[in-house]
C-alpha cells in the first residue's frame, strides 16, 4: 500500500465528517413551514431556463439536465426543498 492510498482514505474520511456536520446543522436550522419567505438565490441562477419551483412536502423532485437552447441548464433552475432532502 501506498502513502497516495493513506492520504485518499484520510481525505474521504475528513470530507466525510464535514458533510455529516454540516448536515446535522442544517436539520436543526429549522423547518420548511417555519421558512416561508422565499430563500436569496444565487445571482448566477438568474436569468437561466425555467422557473422556480417549490417542491416542499414532496416526496420525489425531478430536475431535467440538458435543458436550455445550448443544452447547458437545468430546469427547474431555482428548486426549493425541505430541509435535509
């Protein structure tokens, strides 16, 4: 085994704990009926394909990829979910 092979597993398992954190700190943000004014999106996200949609209480969301006239966006661009989806 390689010191490379180390490195990558510590790597994973950093990243991996930083994302359960990260997480776990989402859920205790609050719930989505607790969020009812419309999140701040990103100013990249405007002006792209679609529309904004809300898929709070959903149990499955589908998000089209390719979409757009240069086949380079996503739609819905703007998609609101409930916190931990």
């Amino acid at each position: 085994m390689s010191t490379d092979d180390v490195s990558r597993r510590a790597f994973i398992r950093t990243a991996g704990g930083a994302t359960a954190a990260a997480g776990a700190t989402a859920v205790t943000s609050g719930t989505a009926a607790a969020q009812e004014a419309e999140p701040a999106w990103p100013s990249g996200a405007e002006g792209n394909v679609g529309s904004y949609q809300d898929a709070r209480g959903q149990d499955s969301v589908t998000v089209s990829v390719g979409a757009g006239d240069q086949g380079l966006a996503f739609d819905p661009t703007l998609l609101w979910v409930d916190t931990g989806t």
